[in-house]
C-alpha cells in the first residue's frame, strides 16, 4: 500500500505563496521554486513581473519550440512579454528596485534566520559562485520577501535556523516563510508558525526548525 504524501510539493509551495500577494502587486520572482508562483496567480488577480535584467509584464514561459533567446528572464530562462510589457535598461530596472517601486520579492534560500536574516548566494565555499548578484539590492529595495526553500536540505540539516553561517543576502528582511511543511511569518518577537501543510504535524515542524518557533498570534507580523 502506497503511503499519501504529506506536505506541499515545490508547485504546492508556489501556488499558497501566490495567495498571500497583493492583487496589483509589483513582483520579482528569484530562480528555482518561486518562478513556480507565475502559474498560480489566484482568479480574479492581476499580478504584473518585473524581472532586473530590464522587463516588466513578463509572461509565463512559452510552449516548447516557441522560445526566444532573446526574452529571458534575470535566470536566463525563456519568457514571454504580457500586452502591455515595457521592456527597459537594466539601470533603469535597478532603479525600480532601489527606488522602493517593487511590491514583493519572492526568493529561494539556503538559510533564514530567527530575526529574518537571508543567506541565499553562497556557502562560502572556495569553489561557490563569487557575486550574490541582485540578490542584495531586491532584498534592500522591496518591502515585502517571501522566501520559498524546502524546509530542510538533502542532507536533512534545517534551513531555518537560530543564526545563519552563510554569507547573508541581507539581515531582518524576510517577511514570511513557506516551505514544504509550513507557512511561518517573521515578526519582531521571532518567528510564528501560520499555517501547517496537509498532512504535517506541529511536532515535526518543530524538530525540523532548528530556532525558536511558536504558534500564531493576532498582530505583530513584520
């Protein structure tokens, strides 16, 4: 007998996250699991892409065959442009970002600390990529980061932690948190549990998360 498979998967992580966006939202949307969220706009919303390599009103990716290399996005990935679009120097791009013009961030993570610190670029490995990229200026610039990660890694270490030992993206800039078992809110007393996945028990999330966690309350959200 085959067990049911318990938690979101990285679609299912994706899709809840989209729930929690604004409708109107500008959006940037990092590489991996939260490129996933452009599927899943919920009905009756309008969310409008911004990508930094210089495109606004990105589309989904296109049907196979039909790709365009020159429309990617930031992860060089192939795009499409929504009726409407603007495409613009990547300066410009970086202007909106810094300029406080984009809404919400979704990106991916290796570590998420208690107090909402970010590490997602670099182990510090010898070998790891030399640059955190946009990474910085998006987590600087954006009021709202949504990080979307597996909750533990390959190796079952957690993700979410009291301190993290990576290079930091940024410090205190992560709103909310939704991983495979779990929706957690960083706010200014430490992190809140939200929302459980189906099939996942408070227990486990517990043992998973390796920082201080508790139950939801009214108010105190970042």
């Amino acid at each position: 007998m085959s067990r049911e498979k318990k938690g979101w998967s990285r679609e299912g992580i994706a899709a809840r996250a989209a729930l929690d966006i604004p409708d109107g939202a500008y959006v940037n949307l990092g590489i991996g699991i939260p490129e996933l969220v452009a599927r899943y706009v919920p009905e009756g919303r309008v969310f409008i892409y911004h990508t930094e390599n210089g495109l606004l009103g990105m589309g989904p990716p296109p049907p196979p065959g039909r790709e365009d290399p020159e429309l990617i996005n930031a992860g060089k990935r192939p795009v499409t442009a929504l009726p409407g679009a603007s495409f613009f120097h990547h300066a410009d791009s970086f202007a909106m970002i810094r300029g406080g013009h984009i809404d919400v961030c979704v990106l991916g993570a290796m570590q998420v600390s208690a107090a909402g610190d970010l590490a997602n670029w670099s182990t510090g490995a010898p070998d790891a990529i030399p640059a955190v990229g946009g990474a910085m200026d998006l987590v600087a610039g954006v009021g709202a980061i949504f990080v979307l990660t597996s909750h533990v890694t390959k190796d079952a270490e957690p993700k979410i932690i009291a301190e993290c030992s990576y290079p930091l993206t940024g410090r205190g800039v992560v709103s909310s948190i939704y991983t495979d078992l779990a929706v957690i809110d960083v706010t200014l007393d430490g992190l809140e549990l939200r929302e459980l996945a189906p099939g996942v028990e408070l227990e486990e999330v517990i043992e998973k998360t390796a920082a201080p966690l508790r139950a939801a309350r009214e108010g105190g959200r970042r």
